[in-house]
C-alpha cells in the first residue's frame, strides 16, 4: 500500500503518472503469463545489451512512421534514448535539450531517435508540449513502445517487473543511451535513474571520442575534450606510435600521450 507521502509525490508527477498507473495495474490484474502473450515478464532473463554487440533489430512504430531499426540506422552512427513514459518532468526537459542539438548531432553523422512507453497520439502531443517548453522545434522520431517491447529487447527495463511501477507507483526506469556505430555495433549504453537529468554535453564528448579513437587508433583520458592529448593504447608499442604520430610523451611505458596530430606518410 502506497504511503500518503508517497501518493503525493505520484500526485506531484501530474497527469502523465496518473495515466501510467492504471496501464500497469491492468498488466498486473491479467491472467494468462505475460511471457506466454509475447511479453516479457519478470521471471524471464531480459537479453543483455552488451558493448561490441550487434544492436538488435526490430520494427516499430514512431511519430515519423514505421520503421525497420537497422534501415533506419543505415550506415550513419545513432542514438537511441528512452523514456518510461510522456508527460514526466525531467524527460521533458531531456527531450528539449536533445532537440536543441540537432545541428551537433547532424555534425557528428549521428541520428537521433527517442522511446517511450507511450502511444503515437500521445507522443504526439508531448512533443507539441516539449517544443513550447524549451523554445524548440522537435525533429526526430519517437519510438511508440507502449508494450515495451523495445525497452525489455534493450534490457531498458528495471529489476522490479515489466510494468516498471514501484511500490510508489512511480516508473522509475526506461531511461537508457545507447550510442551505435554504422557497423550497428552497440559502442556506449548508460542507464540513468529517474531523478536525475540527462548530459547532453557528455553524450557528444563520448560520441567525439568514439569517433576519434575509430579515425587515429587512440583512446582518450578522463575528461577529455576535442583537442587535448589523447593516449596511445596499450597495443601500440612505443616506436610504433612514434612512427604513427608527430609526437609521443611517455610518462610511463604504459602511459603514452600524443596529440593526435599523424606524421605524413612516407
Ligand atoms: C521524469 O521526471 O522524467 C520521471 C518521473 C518519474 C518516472 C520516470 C521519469
């Protein structure tokens, strides 16, 4: 039974809260296993998304029409972030600044696709919402995942059930990043608890990174930015690097930084 403290944090999520929990209780309330309906339930081991994987495929509905996931990835690099459902306070604000960088995005030849937990109607109308709140105009597709059947492929779904309504009534999961390179291999995942927004600018500085370590065959260090040094890794040996790159500063022989910058071929 929910405490009347927590009943007001469930009142204090509005509308949108209110209309994830008669969903759940009704999944809850059926009979027949969910695993046997096609749906995942709790007792089945959700698949792990595991980096270096292939990103599973699948078909689904967005607010841009149907899609084939893998065409939709084509051989650009793609973001996939979920929600656990529209109209909560702290994805609005995720999904505003996510669209705000669409030119950063684009600049990166990365894709951008959103989920939730919802229908198109109502996806719909939140995006209406999202772009009067954060001054924006929303240009990518959402995924309708309204039997999460993406979020339990993408093991986006927490450790209580497959309704993702804790004892709170409060879905506290469905709140995933997964960055995917144009070979759909699955090259970052992040998980993020319900309270806590979103880092757009660490999202990019993983993709920048990603991206430069593909092109040079280096790593990058913690916090790093576009132009500081980045490190040669541990399979490169050091006359090798110094062959490769204009510069190599050994602080140990097993940590090489360089700045990247390639010696023209001989
Ligand atoms: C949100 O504020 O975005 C949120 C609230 C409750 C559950 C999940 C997300």
């Amino acid at each position: 039974m929910a405490s009347s403290a927590s009943r007001a944090v469930f009142r204090s999520l509005g509308p949108a809260a209110w209309s994830i929990r008669p969903a759940a209780a009704s999944l809850k309330s059926r009979s027949t296993p969910l695993l046997r309906r096609g749906f995942a339930t709790p007792t089945a081991e959700q698949p792990r998304i595991r980096l270096g994987s292939i990103a599973p495929n699948f078909t689904a509905k967005t607010t841009h029409g149907d899609i084939n996931f893998h065409s939709f990835i084509d051989n650009s690099w793609a973001i996939l972030f979920s929600h656990p459902a529209d109209f909560t306070p702290v994805c609005t604000t995720e999904l505003g600044a996510f669209a705000k960088l669409k030119d950063e995005f684009e600049k990166r030849g990365v894709k951008m696709i959103g989920l939730s937990a919802n229908d198109l109607q109502s996806h719909d109308r939140w995006i209406e919402d999202i772009n009067d709140i954060s001054k924006t105009k929303l240009q990518f597709p959402i995924i309708a995942d309204a039997d999460r059947k993406v979020a339990w492929l993408y093991d986006m779904v927490d450790a209580q059930d497959l309704t993702n309504i804790d004892e709170k009534g409060i879905a506290f999961t469905i709140r995933s990043v997964f960055v995917i390179d144009p070979a759909k291999k699955v090259r970052l995942t992040m998980m993020y608890p319900a309270s806590t927004g979103r880092n757009t600018s660490e999202v990019l500085r993983v993709i920048d990174s990603l991206q430069t370590g593909d092109k040079k065959g280096v790593t990058t260090p913690i916090d790093w930015q576009v132009g500081d040094d980045v490190i040669v890794p541990p399979t490169v040996s050091t006359p090798d690097a110094q062959k490769k790159f204009q510069d190599v500063r050994e602080i140990r022989p097993y940590l090489r930084f360089t700045s990247g910058e390639m010696k023209a071929l001989a």
